[in-house]
C-alpha cells in the first residue's frame, strides 16, 4: 500500500523545499538561522555541528515545519550579535526571506514538469470518443474518432495538442475563463476541420467529471472490444469472451467503448432487466448473443453491468520534449497551473464555485497513492501540482501566510512604519479563524469525497 508512504515522501519534501528556500535566503542576507525543521513537536532527529551553528530537526508530526531565526521580537539577543538578527534587517532583507520559501515551491514545480517533459509519459491521444446526444461536443458537430490537432480558447492563438490530457487543460482555462474553444481537428476522411464547443453557456461552480460528462469528454476513444469476463457474471453467461468486439447492441451501431459502456449502464435505469442481442466479431466472423446485464445500484439510480472490461486500451502517444522546449514547457506548466489556481480560489471568494474544489490532506494522501501506482512520472507531476498550491496559497495575503507577512511588508514600505503590534495581533488572530474554517471545509470535503 503507497498512499501513506507516498503522501509523507511528498509533504516531507515539499516541506523541506519550502523551507530551505527561507534557510538560504536567511543565510544569504545575513542572518543568523537557530533551527531548520521539518515537521512539528517532539524532535525525533537532531543533528547540529557545534553550539553557535543551525540545527537540523526532523520532528514528530510532518504536516508542516519552520526556519527558526535570530530574532529580538522572540528573545534577548546579544549586542554582538544584533546586527544578525531578523528584526534589525532592512526591509527589501526580510521580504525576500520570506518570499523565498512560496518561490522554491514554485521552482520546484517548474524542476518538476521539466524532468517529466525531458522523460517523457505515455498518454492517451487527443482522439475524441463518441459524445452523448446533447453534450456541448455533440453539439459542435462532432461525432467520435476526430483527432484534435490543436486548440484554443477566447482569442487564443491555437496551440497544439499532444494528448488528450492537453485538450482537456485547455478546455478547464477555457471553462474557468467562461471563454468558447476552438478546435481543429482530423476527421476519418483526413480533411482537417473546425468546431466551436459552446463553453461560455455553462454555468460553472465544480471542475469535476460532471462538468466533463455535460461538456461530452470524459474519456478518450476506445474500441467496443471486450477485455477481462469475470466468472458467472452477465457476460460470461451469454458467452462473451476477451477480445470480442461489438458491433452493435438491439441493432444500434455501437462506435466505441464509452458508448457501449453508455448503453449497458442505461440498460438498467427502468430498474428491471432487459435482454439485449448484442452482435460481435470473433476470429473473423460475425455472432449474436443474448446478454441480460445486472441491475445494481450506484447511489443515484439503478445501473446495469456485465462483470466484465468494456473497451480497449486507448491510443497512447508518448509526450516527450527536449532540453529547451523541456524548461520553457515546465515553466509555461507552473504559470498556467498557478494563475488556474488562483482563478478558482477568486470565484470561490465571489460564490462563482463550490467550496467542494477545496481538498485536505485526505484527498491529496489518496492521489498521492494513486499517483504512486501509476509510475514515477505520474507521481512527479503530482508533486509539481501540489508544490504549485503550497506555493500559491502561501503567498496569498492571508495573516500568519508569508503572503500576509509581505503585505505587512508592503505597508510598511508605502507608510514608512511597521504594522502596530495591535493591528498585528488581530489579523493574525482572524488569519488562523480563516484559515480553521478553511481547513474544516477541505477536511469535510475530503470525508465526503472518500466515504460518499
């Protein structure tokens, strides 16, 4: 199981990232850093060269750390040693001290998305699967097995499309932006064409698979070929076997696997079941078989099911770039990401989305895990999206963040005083209420997500 172990290796080290950016920064202004911590409570781990040099803890409980520094705001510090001290610094010191842990979170991302470029990962290619009659893909025209060459959104000049992961970033901006996008893509007949997807009609409050069911992209095209048959299930029983492939279901053509998918789990909305001549192709030739799925329910509704895989592995296509286009990718990838970050959190302030994007640790322990299984470029790239939040969030001008401290920052540059210790005192008391009620929110979410 590597949902535990994963989350602590990727919270220690966006942890110790975050915080060595404030350690050398520190160093490099000129002061004086007592201690280096990862995690909080009991020391579980010290190590320190001698008595007047940093020591380096690793604590009991990891979700967090510190950078402990010379400070006379904290406790009485020798006249020699004044001028080493964090409080005595000049201004432009003590803001790129703390600015400089937000900002190895975001160079982090960036180290991140480059290697996974350099490496490259097999993803699935930008080939549209057949959408459900009424989806804003429908719409458009599109009827499945277009390959999308390249992309836009608003007056965006189109970009191209290396897989479907990248169609779909495209569209999420294009969805948070309230923009239309444009498309050009491949059809069966080789001609290149253009669709509009109808985007900006969409009332948005969650980026989930809902959203991307009622867009018409929720998976990328499949063959209707059938893999694993569990034992004693529907499929098995009408004599389904692996790499059967369907052509149609009670004489409806079937195009791919999602829709075959569609129609077997529509087959049980009445909530009885209903025999259906599926015909196939197997070693060449063409049979009919009698199939009558289970009826189960799933929460919403009943849904029918044959206990077996529906549909082949999709077209994959290896996304790879080299040492330039790598580096320029990974810092495009963290700025988009980033400013998508953002965006989200404004229109959760304003009521334009759900406070049900917000997640905890809950949830980033299981993609942690999920990533993990899937490889090590997955796992990499989920690290750079999580380093990109951590960097994010803490630059936000939230009380008790570094974005808070560089807004005091600020203040104290345009005024020429510091915040008052009153004044500091009361927003650092409504930044910790914020943040709890922040933190309560992602952590009900989290519960919602994993037992609902």
């Amino acid at each position: 199981m590597l949902t535990i172990p994963a989350f602590i290796v990727a919270i220690s080290l966006l942890i110790a990232v975050h915080e060595y950016g404030h350690y050398r920064m520190a160093l490099a202004c000129g002061v004086k850093v007592l201690r280096f911590s990862i995690g909080f409570g009991k020391p579980l781990w010290r190590w320190q060269v001698n008595s007047n040099s940093t020591e380096f803890v690793l604590a009991l409980f990891p979700l967090g750390g510190y950078v402990k520094m010379l400070d006379e705001r904290e406790a009485p510090v020798d006249a020699a040693q004044r001028h080493l001290a964090f409080n005595n610094q000049p201004l432009r010191s003590r803001a790129a001290i703390v600015a400089a842990g937000p900002l190895a979170n975001l160079l982090l991302a960036v180290v991140l998305y480059s290697v996974v470029n350099w490496v490259g990962v097999d993803q699935p290619a930008a080939v549209l699967a057949r959408p459900a009659d009424g989806t804003i893909v429908s719409q458009a025209g599109l009827a499945g097995g277009e390959r999308v060459l390249r992309a836009s959104y608003g007056d965006g000049t189109p970009s191209g499309v290396n897989s479907y992961e990248d169609l779909r970033w495209v569209v999420t901006q294009a969805v948070l932006e309230g923009e239309d996008a444009q498309l050009v893509v491949l059809g069966a007949d080789q001609i290149e064409r253009q669709a509009v997807l109808k985007l900006s009609v969409l009332d948005v409050s969650e980026v989930n698979s809902a959203l991307f069911s009622r867009i018409g992209l929720t998976g990328p095209f499949t063959r209707a070929v059938i893999g694993d048959v569990m034992d004693g299930g529907a499929a098995a029983r009408a004599g389904l076997l692996p790499a059967d492939e369907v052509l149609a279901v009670n004489a409806q053509p079937v195009s791919d696997g999602q829709q075959l998918r569609a129609l077997i789990r529509s087959s049980g909305a009445e909530g009885r079941t209903q025999t259906q001549v599926w015909k196939i192709v197997r070693n060449g030739g063409v049979l009919e078989l009698p199939l009558t799925p289970e009826i189960v329910s799933d929460g919403s509704g009943s849904i029918g099911r044959i206990n077996a895989f529906v549909g082949a592995r999709p077209e994959m296509v290896l996304v790879r770039f080299g040492v330039l286009d790598g580096l320029w990718r990974g810092i495009v990838q963290t700025w988009d990401v980033s400013t998508l970050t953002l965006k989200m959190m404004g229109k959760m302030l304003i009521g334009e989305a759900s406070v049900k994007n917000l997640s905890g640790p809950l949830t980033i322990a299981d993609y942690a895990g999920k990533s993990a299984n899937l490889g090590l470029t997955q796992y990499l790239v989920f690290l750079a999206l999580i380093s990109v939040s951590l960097g994010v969030l803490n630059l936000l001008p939230l009380p008790i963040l570094d974005g808070g401290h560089l807004m005091y920052y600020l203040w104290e540059g345009v005024t020429g005083r510091p915040v008052s210790d009153r004044w500091m005192q009361h927003l650092q008391q409504g930044g910790v209420a914020l943040l709890t009620i922040m933190m309560s929110i992602a952590i009900f979410n989290d519960l919602s997500r994993l037992l609902g």
